[in-house]
C-alpha cells in the first residue's frame, strides 16, 4: 500500500484512483495529519506528495513532515509536491513569469526508474501541467530526468534514495503514459505487489469495523440508496445484530422503492430494521409550503426528529454508520473555506444530525462511488440496488415545483414509473446517470377522444454525467419520447401534456428544485 499526501489539489484523488485501478491500495491523509508513529501504523511501501494550490516561495506554506524523507521509503513528489521536496532537501524554487497550465511537452533527457518502459531517453512527450512556481536548483543527489519549456526540472531523480518529483500531473488524462508512470512508481519502485482487490478490502473493512465498535452497538440511516445499503450490509457482515437500521420513510420515494428497501435488507440480509412511515408527518408539514429552500429544510429537520425519536425507541447507539464516500472526504479536506454560495441545501440520508454526538462507522470513506457499487456486488446486493440511478434525499417533494400533496405525490410516482420502464425496456438506464419525472403547477388544455380535457402538465429529465456536478440532457430519438408521452397521456389520468427538459448544468441543475 501507499500512503498520498494531499496538499489540496483539485485532482489528488485521481493520484488514489490511477493507482488502485492498477491494484495498489492507497489512502489519501490531509499533509498536516500524518504524525510518524501513525504513518509507520499504517505501514506504507511509499509515500506520495500531492498538488496543491499555495506557493513554497511564501512563508506559511504547507510543507511535507520530515520523516516522510527520513523513513527509508521511495517518495513523489507531484508538482506542489515535487516543490516543496525539492525545497526542504536543500534545493530550489522560483516563481516565474512563464506559467504553464494545460498541454505541455516534456523531452526526456535521461533514463530513470520511474519512465522505465514508458518514455526512453531522447522522446518528446505529451504531459499536463499547472503551475507558476518551478524548481530551478536541484538538491544534492538529484539529477533531472526531463525538461520542459517552464520547467526546467520537469522530472527529477534520486535514484539512490528513490526519491522522485514530476513538475506535470500524471494522475489526469490528458498525461496520457500518466497511469503507468504512477504504476511504475507503485510496482517497480516501491515493490507493491498490484494485486489489491475488493474482495480483500471486504475482509479488510469487515475486520476494521470489528475493531472499531467492539461491543458496541450502531445505528445506520438507511434509504435504498447504494451508499447507505453497501455501508449496511457490510457493517451487517461485521457484527450481525449489533447493527440496526433505521428508515425513516417520508412518503416521498418512487413507486415500490420502500417495500424493497424493507423486503431487500429485513429478509434477504436479515438485518433488524426499524420502517418508520412517516408520510402523514412529512406531507402534514409540508402542507402550504412552496419555496423550495423551505421545503427543504423542512425535510431535513423532520428527518433527524424521527431518526433521533427511533433511535431512543431502541436505546441508543454508540455510533453512527454513514455511507460517506471517499470525494465527499476530499472536499472537506481541502476546502479553502472561502465564500460560496449556497445553490442548494442537500439533504442526505447519511447526514450527522447536528448535536447528535456520537462516533462514526464510515467504511466507505477510502472508495468511489463506482468501487461502492463493486463491493456492491461483491456483498451479494442485488443490482437493482447497486446499479440505481442517485435519488435525492427529499426525494419526490424536489420534483413537485409548489405545494407537495399526497395526491400530487401519487400522481408523479405513476409517470415516472411508466418512463422508468420504457427506459429500462430500451436498455437505457445504465447509459443515464439519471432519469425521473417532474410534476408541473400548469394545467392545460387538451383534447381526448370528442371531449376537452384540462389537466396537468409533466416534465421528463433525463441526463448523463459522471459526478452530478456537470450534466447534459440525454439524446432520446423522438420515436422514443413519442411512445413514453402517448403511454403517460394514455395511463395516467390527470396529465394530458408532457414536455421533455434539454437543459444542461450548468445553467440548470439536474432537479427542478
Ligand atoms: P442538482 O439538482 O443540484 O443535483 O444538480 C445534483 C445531484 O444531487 C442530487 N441531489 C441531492 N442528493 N440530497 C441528496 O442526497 C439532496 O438534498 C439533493 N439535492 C439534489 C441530485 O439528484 C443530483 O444527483
């Protein structure tokens, strides 16, 4: 295993992504959270340096522990990283005028263990950078492997203490021998053996929570979403019935979704779940509400009032499971704090109720969301579950622009279940990242056999997108949206228009609200 130490860098977590997807195992710590005695725990064969947004030229700037150079172990040092190691080595670094960002070329002068089978001496390569800052005096030991128009020392070597700095970033893409460069460094350099797997991070984790919760007892808020039903099952795995799991069900969900929540984890994984239908609470106090943000925090608040109600129902808990995923744990590392605002205010299931002060059980923590979704898998979760598209947290009532009814709630739930299954039936759900139904507050007037009808309007979404952040609408043919509109008119009294949102995000965000 590696350990990456992240200096916060937009991209530090493809570093753990490229690695793992050649079977070396890593974790990322924050670089002012890894103390020499927890690092020698954690037993690394090589530690990485990451990116990062300060400058080493200034004062206050972050800078890696020292031991990290001490240990005996290979280090490298990317960009920020290459930086700093070069500095704190006896090196050099400047600012300069010739700043560099995108596609760069790098010619490689000399070979090196790290470009060993990938770049020979004399190539001309493509790499990405992003920088201002530059080594421009290397420490003793070192020698420069390639160099680039901004960069004089765009690769640098130590080979005798294995010690490695690369100006560029070799985790994104747009490097494209990146990957095998950081695989180099993993397998030849530091003697990993590349044969991680999820099946031995299952064991792994299972263990961890053992150790972890001992005798104790944890509650899980669960939502039939991937995150929180991996997060149960695992848990589950690891200590049986000292784990209860608790729904709180506001009534908002799609067709069926909780009937297979409960019937999926109470009798397929035996696992004790409380179901609390709290339908009558969430839609009684929504009732009269219309702003969005309103309806919102509502949610959120009448979410941890019955989790907490439940909670002491059973007698408590020593902690907490959430399904916290490793980007999740990236953005509250290296956020800079500054000013931003507030889009929306999710609502998660997983969410740490605030005052609620208990420890966390966050197996997660260290995947993606498509490695969840493997360990999905590999726990026996049937695909359904797995492969589901994201649901929001107060589900249906972001879908209903206006007041939430009951009624209207029933009514969404039958169109989106009809242009669920026809997508399903095109084999187009894995294809979209998400696709529902959006009730509108227009009525309209149509005309059905010899007779006028005038009733409500529904929107279609569906996008494609890779982390929810960014979407495009999704390319229906029309023959499609054709047939889903004539089922949707035809099968659900009360809609007699349907429109179908070619909005992207931005300027759209993928919920109406
Ligand atoms: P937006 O609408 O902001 O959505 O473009 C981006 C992604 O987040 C989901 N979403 C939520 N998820 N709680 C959640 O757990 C929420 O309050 C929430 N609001 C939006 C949305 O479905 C999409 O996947």
């Amino acid at each position: 295993r590696l350990l990456i130490l992240d200096f916060g860098s937009q991209v530090t977590q493809l570093i753990a992504r490229r690695l793992r997807e050649g079977g070396t195992y890593c974790e990322i710590w924050p670089f002012n959270a890894a103390p020499e005695e927890k690092v020698r725990e954690f037993a690394p064969k090589g530690i990485i340096l990451s990116g990062g947004p300060a400058s080493v030229t200034e004062g206050e700037s972050p800078r890696a522990p020292e031991h990290v150079f001490s240990a005996g172990l290979p280090v490298l040092g990317i960009c920020y990283g290459q930086q700093t190691m070069a500095q704190q080595l006896g090196g050099q670094v400047e600012g300069h005028d010739h700043r560099e960002f995108g596609r760069a070329f790098v010619d490689v002068l000399a070979d090196s263990a790290l470009t060993q089978g990938i770049w020979a001496k004399g190539a001309r390569e493509q790499v990405w950078m992003s920088h201002g800052d530059r080594v421009t005096r290397l420490p003793e030991g070192f020698r420069a492997v390639a160099t680039s128009d901004g960069a004089p020392f765009a690769i640098t070597a130590d080979e005798e203490r294995r010690f490695y700095g690369v100006q560029f970033h070799p985790e994104v893409v747009h490097t494209p021998h990146g990957a095998q460069l950081l695989d180099n460094f993993a397998k030849a350099i530091c003697g990993c053996g590349g044969d991680w797997t999820m099946k031995a991070y299952r064991a792994e984790m299972v263990q961890r929570i053992r150790d972890q919760v001992g005798k104790g007892r944890v509650v899980c808020g669960l939502s039939g979403g991937v995150d929180s039903s991996v997060a149960a099952v695992l848990i589950h795995e690891a200590i049986g019935d000292q784990l209860t799991c608790i729904f709180v069900d506001h009534g908002l969900m799609r067709a069926n979704e909780a009937d297979q929540v409960v019937q999926t984890f109470r009798d397929r994984f035996n696992i004790h779940l409380v179901h609390r239908d709290a339908s009558d609470l969430f839609l009684g106090q929504l009732s009269g509400l219309t702003d969005p943000e309103a309806k919102r925090k509502t949610i959120g608040r009448l979410f941890i009032e019955v989790f907490e109600e439940e909670q002491n129902k059973i007698g408590g808990a020593d902690f907490l499971a959430q399904g916290t995923l490793y980007p999740d744990v990236i953005e509250s590392v290296s956020a800079t704090g500054g000013p931003s605002v507030t889009i929306k205010s999710h609502h998660n299931v997983g969410g740490l109720p605030e005052g609620m002060r208990m420890r966390l059980v966050e197996p997660l923590r260290e995947l993606f969301k498509d490695e969840v979704r493997v360990l999905g898998r590999e726990l026996g979760i049937p695909e359904e579950i797995v492969g589901r598209h994201p649901f929001p947290g107060p589900g249906l009532a972001i879908r209903i622009p206006g007041e939430v009814t009951r009624e209207k709630a029933d009514l969404l739930r039958k169109v989106d279940s009809v242009f669920l299954e026809e997508i399903r039936t095109a084999g187009l759900y894995d294809a979209i990242w998400q696709a529902f139904a959006v009730l509108l507050p227009v009525r309209t007037v149509g005309v059905m056999g010899d007779g006028r009808t005038y009733d409500q309007a529904c929107a279609l979404r569906a996008v494609t997108s890779t982390d929810g952040m960014t979407a495009e609408f999704y390319p229906f043919d029309m023959g499609f949206l054709g047939r889903v509109a004539n089922r949707i008119v035809n099968e659900v009294r009360g809609i007699n228009r349907v429109t179908y949102d070619i909005t992207s995000k931005p300027p759209g965000t993928i919920e109406w609200e």
